[in-house]
C-alpha cells in the first residue's frame, strides 16, 4: 500500500471519527481518503498544507465534515479561500452546495481535479476573491479563522439579508469583535477533543442594522 493511497487514510479516519462525534457512512470516508490522497500528492508541488501528517489530515477532514449540521439542506455555500479543500470539500461530500471561492490559480486546479476523482459532490470552483463577489449570491459562507478576517469579510455584501457565515476559529471573541459592524454571533460548536477549537455561527444583520450595535448573544444557540 503506497503512503499516498486513499488506504492510507481509512484507517485515521475510521479511528478518529467517533472520536470527534462524525458519523460516516462508509462511501463518506471512502471519498474523504480519495481527497486527503490527492490533497497529500499534489503538496509537494503546491503546498496545500506544509508539513502536517496523514492523521493530522484526518483530522482536519473530520473537524471540517463536523460542521455541516450547522448548515440547512438547499443554502447556497461559499468556502472563502478554499486553497486545500478545507473546509469545502469535507461539506460538499456530506452533501451540501458548495462553491470553493480560490483566488490562486495553482489552488484552484488542485480543487478542480479533486472534484473529477471524487464524483457526485455538488460543488463547483471559483477563481476570485471575495470582495468582488456579486451581492448576495450566496445563502451561508464557511472559513477557516485567518488574521485580518473582519477586512476580509467586510459587510458580507456577498451574503444574503441574514445569511449565516460559519467560521472554523480558536478565537470567538476576537472573531465576533471584528465582524461587529455587520454580524452577530449566534452559536458556538466546540470540537471534540480539542481544548480550543470552535465552529462558530454568524448571522448577518439586515442592513438597516449593521452600524452601531453589539455582537451580544455570544453561546446563545436561536436555533
């Protein structure tokens, strides 16, 4: 068996799932060990990931397919700076509607490639930034926590009245000070075995709202 085979994955997703409360069906971790194969091929030439281990990936893979529960079956997702596929990918093969926003051509034929080996995702590829999408495109927005995320994120133009931006973050609060202007936070997830890490929903104001009010709310579940 070849340390890049999707064999090579089974077994940490296998163990580590119910660590970290993800329920998989066997085709759902047989499609994650095909994109953690390919995300760990195409690393040496792209850098997808630095110098993480397949376990690592794993896990990474799970955390990312733990936050689906938090979106609604039909929201029109955009991943914001998808370059690896985290979290975009894991979300598309639990079933959501994906678009992986990637402004890095190299990246972007990384996720091209991934959804021709892994068929039947209904996701598809973007090459752009976020602060020219076209205004309220998009229903929900999932990222990964990165510095700068409050200018990254801006008003959320991109999202519809009250559309939900889930964030992936080990820093609520920092998170919920930079997006202040515009959004509320709304809920928390804590990941499983994890002393830190959050999953963490947004909920965007209506825009006669956006200046001048608190995120207040923070652990509150309106769900």
């Amino acid at each position: 068996m070849s340390e890049r085979s999707p064999e090579a994955f089974d077994p940490h997703l296998a163990t580590l799932a119910p660590k970290l409360a993800v329920e998989l069906s066997a085709a759902d971790r047989g499609r994650l060990a095909v994109y953690l194969s390919e995300l760990f091929s195409w690393n040496d030439s792209t850098n997808l990931f630095g110098r993480l281990s397949k376990e690592d990936l794993a896990r990474h893979a799970l955390e990312s397919t733990l936050g689906a529960a938090l979106f609604e079956p039909g929201e029109r997702i955009v991943d914001i700076g998808s370059g690896g596929g985290f979290p975009g990918i894991p979300l598309a093969v639990a079933g959501l509607d994906v678009t992986l926003l990637e402004p890095r051509e190299r990246r972007a034929a990384f996720l091209r490639h991934v959804l021709r080996k892994v068929p039947g995702l209904k996701a598809s590829v973007l090459v752009d930034r976020v602060e020219k999408l076209s205004a309220t495109r998009f229903t929900a927005a999932s990222v990964r926590a990165v510095g700068g995320l409050g200018a990254l994120i801006g008003k959320g133009d991109f999202l519809a009245t009250h559309g939900k931006l889930v964030i992936w973050t080990a820093d609520p609060e920092k998170n919920a000070g930079e997006l202040a202007r515009a959004f509320t936070l709304e809920r928390e997830l804590a990941i499983p075995r994890t002393s830190r890490r959050k999953i963490v929903v947004f909920r965007k104001r209506s825009t006669g709202n956006i200046e001048g009010r608190s995120t207040g709310n923070i652990g509150r579940n309106d769900g």
